[in-house]
C-alpha cells in the first residue's frame, strides 16, 4: 500500500492495535477554548452501545390488548397514548403523537385536541393503582433476548439493565477481536456485507449529519490513510464496527419480541445516552467526539445527570438563560456557573466536566436492579383516624411486595437482607396562626428483619400490618391530628440464596 499522502483513496486497511492508545487528555481551565475534541475520553477505544425501547409501554400495552398480529400496524400508523387507568394523566405516547405536539406534559383533553383521531389505550389497575407488572415483565424478556443473542453468537460484550427501557453494551473487546479478523484484502467486502443491512443509521460529524454510507466509506478511507502516517487511532471505523453489532442486537430483539429500539453508540456512556434520542423512532446515532460539538448545541442541559427538572432550571436562571444547552454550560467560566446556585465548586466542576463531553463511567455487567420498592403516593384525605383505609392501603402494598419478592427469589435467586417500611405524613395546624404555612413533611421507619420477611411470605401478613400500625400511633401519640400522604416498603439489599 502507498503512503503517498495525495492519495487518499486508498484501499481500506489496519494498523496494528499498537496504534489505539489511551490518550490523557489535558485538565480544562476557563481559558481553555472549548473545541469538541476532548471528548474522546481516557479511553478513545471503547465502543459504549445503548438500546432505549421507544414509547415501550405504548408498544406493551398495544400488544397486550390487540394481539400480536394486529398491534405494529396500530403502532406505525396511529398516533397513540397510553393514560393512568383512572386520571387523565398521560404515561407515554408514540411517535406519531409527539409529530402532533402530544407529550407526557399534557392529558387526556389537551392531547384529544391537539389530535382527535389519537388512540387512548388506559392503563390497567393491579393492586388498587396503576400496574408495572406489564412493564417489568416485558423488560425482562427484552433482557433475556439479549443474552440469548450473546450465548448463541459467541460475542464477547458487557450488558447493563440500566432501567426498564434502557440497555448498555460496552463492546470494545468485541470489536478488539473483531478488528483482529479483518485483513487488507477483505476489509471492504467486510464493511459492506454489515454495512449496507443497517438502514435508519447515522453518523453525527463536526459539521454535518451521514446517512450515506458511500460518504462514510469514503471517511473511512481518509481516517485509515491518515493512523498509518500520524498513527491517529481508528476511533470511527472502531465505533461503525461495533454499530453492525448493536445493530444485530436490536434487529434480534425485534425479531424474537416485535418491540422496537433507537440505539447510540460512542466512546462514553454519556455521549452513548445523548445520541440515542437523535433519531427516533428505531434510529441508531454513531457520535464520534467531534460531532458532540454540533449535538450539544441543541440538547438542554436538564438532558445531564443531575440537572434534571428544577435543578436545571436553577442553573438557566442564575446565568440568565431562557434555555441553557450543553454546549452553553461548557463555555460558561466557572465563577458564571456559581452565581446565583448553591452548587459547590467541586459538582460545578463536574458538571462542566460532563457538559464537555467527559465521563468516566464504566459499563458494569448488571443483570437485575439493585433495589426493590412498591408504594402509594398522593393518598390524599388519608387522615390518621382513618385506620381501616390506612390498613387496607399497607395490606394491599404487603400483596404487591410478596408479589415482588417471590418473583425475585424465582428469578434472580436472591432474597432480601431486610425491608424497611416508609409512611411519609404531616400534622395539621393546630393554631389559628399556623393555618396557610406550609407543614413540614415527617417519615416514619420500620425495618423488618430477613427472618421475619422469610415468614411474612408463608403466611398471613395481618399480625405484621397490625405490627407496624401500632408502632406508628405509638410514635404520633399525643402529636395532634394529621394525614398520610406516602406509604412504601423497600429493599436496599439482597443476598443470594445458598
């Protein structure tokens, strides 16, 4: 192969994976003029995949209540809404709808307006409220479905079950193995058999947006030529070869489960979850570092974590901001971000850390979450005299929790170290005075040791309810009258089974 650096279109090749180094990146400072660049992390080979189930409990629900033949017509065509079984309140809606304006903010009579053909699907009631067996039983199986594709292609990658919808895949020793099988002679015929089966994906570039992969193979190329005269490392080629997998990943979990994904893929899990978005619904977004420079000039920063809801807002606030972007929070010095918020100087510098595209967060293999909880919330007009209704609401929980717990102990083989029981309440005012102040929220605590749960499970829950009953008046005795306004049980911890 010629070296000739006029000639560009040169055959696909490799070098040696000597030349993928880990890069230390220099510390930013308030001088530092922000680039884009430094954002391949200090590791710029690894491939970090993401799988998020669009609308997934729309895709749930129609399923459930159409059958499995007739749903992904619905889906794909109709713009959609999936509602509490009882309030107006939107859960989720689809594609289709959010073309129309319809997101979670609305309800019911806002969405009807907006679009009058939209189809209402409710929710169903389990335990006396809105049900998440649904849901965390389709998260499984979506799980499951990848770990069938890892045993029975031999793939080497870590899988994190980040949340319900949300999946992680760290393929980079995947594709150090991967990039090993491709020679000088086979690459392109390598590329354009994975390449051209991957449709609705894109590559995110400094300035502009591919889906063309003529022009991305032509990028290639260039990238290939140019690590074998300045040895810069293959961070596209690396990050296209591990989107043939993700790619796989999600066409397998479509094949076996009918539900469609949107995929990111990057070098961090930061850029990973910003990507995945771009190009919804069933979209894959490859994000180099340097196209982080253009995305971040569009995504809020309420999209970085920890700056979700009020926080973020705070933050837009302080530096005089209508909406502040990602790319905003990257050039703000310092002492900027610290007006008018109470952060301290250490998260602002981590926040700012993230905003420049910088994350040190590993994927983990995670087969299962670690906590476990069930609740009620908004029990408004629960009042302390009300104690049928308060027993009624904790038996009710203690069935969902039992639920809970054997469906942990069959799949996951795992029993909890403890529960602890939660009932969140104020007092009323007593005074004239006190009357229009806002009350100050108060917990009651209750733990309930691995043996007593162990028993808990095998008969009936009556004596431990009356249990926890008591101890609760005992604490509120002599206190004045009051209303509960939250009640949960909840697992920190679980242990193996022996």
């Amino acid at each position: 192969m010629s070296n000739n650096k006029e000639n560009v279109n040169v055959t696909l090749t490799l070098t040696s994976k000597n030349s993928w180094k880990r890069i230390p990146l220099p510390e930013l400072d308030d001088q530092e003029h922000f680039t884009g660049y430094v954002t391949e992390t200090l590791a710029p080979n690894s491939v970090i995949g993401m799988l998020d189930m669009d609308a997934f409990e729309v895709q749930i629900y129609l399923k459930s209540k159409l059958g499995a033949e007739n749903w992904r017509e619905i889906y794909l065509t109709t713009p959609c809404l999936l509602a509490d079984p009882v309030t107006d309140r939107i859960i989720s809606v689809n594609h289709l709808a959010k073309l129309k304006g319809i997101s979670r903010d609305d309800v019911i009579g806002t969405g009807l307006k907006k679009c009058p053909e939209i189809r209402v699907i409710r929710k169903d009631v389990r335990f006396s409220k809105p049900e998440n067996w649904n849901l965390r039983h389709s998260s499984w199986t979506v799980l499951d479905t990848i770990l069938k594709y890892r045993k029975e292609t031999g793939k080497h990658f870590i899988v994190e079950y980040a949340s319900n919808d949300e999946y992680y895949f760290d393929l980079t020793l995947e594709i150090d193995r991967l990039v090993d099988t491709v020679t000088v002679e086979n690459i392109e015929k390598f590329l354009t058999e994975r390449v051209l089966r991957m449709k609705k994906t894109f590559v995110e570039l400094r300035n502009e947006t591919l889906d063309d992969w003529s022009s991305i193979l032509k990028i290639l190329q260039k990238e290939i030529f140019l690590s074998n005269i300045i040895d810069k490392p293959l961070t596209l080629l690396r990050l296209i070869l591990g989107c043939t997998i993700l790619h796989e990943i999600k066409e397998f979990i479509f094949t076996e489960t009918n539900f469609e994904a949107s995929g990111g893929i990057s070098c961090n899990k930061l850029l990973t979850k910003l990507a995945c978005p771009l190009h919804k619904p069933g979209g894959i977004t490859i994000l180099p570092g340097e196209g982080f420079i253009k995305i971040s000039g569009n995504i809020p920063i309420e999209k970085l974590p920890s700056l979700g809801g009020d926080r973020g807002k705070k933050l837009s606030d302080a530096v005089g901001e209508v909406m502040l972007t990602i790319r905003d929070l990257a050039t703000l010095p310092l002492s900027k971000i610290m007006e008018g918020t109470d952060f301290p100087l250490g998260e602002v510098i981590m926040l700012r850390k993230l905003a420049r595209g910088r994350s040190d967060d590993a994927v983990v293999e995670k087969l299962m979450k670690l906590s476990a909880t069930v609740g009620r919330a908004n029990l408004k007009g629960l009042r302390f005299y009300r104690t049928k209704m308060i027993r009624e609401v904790l038996s009710t929980l203690t069935e969902e929790l039992i639920e809970r717990l054997n469906e942990e102990e069959e799949r996951h083989k795992r029993i909890p170290d403890h529960v602890k029981v939660g009932l969140s309440y104020i007092f009323l005012p007593r005074k004239e005075e006190d009357r229009g102040k806002a009350p100050l929220s108060q917990r009651f605590a209750y733990t309930i040791d691995t043996e007593k749960v162990s028993e808990w499970t095998k008969k009936n829950e009556k004596e431990l309810v009356d249990k926890i009953l008591t101890e609760f008046f005992a604490s509120v005795k002599g206190q004045g009258e009051g209303i509960i306004v939250k009640i949960s049980y909840s697992v920190r911890a679980f242990r193996k089974l022996v």
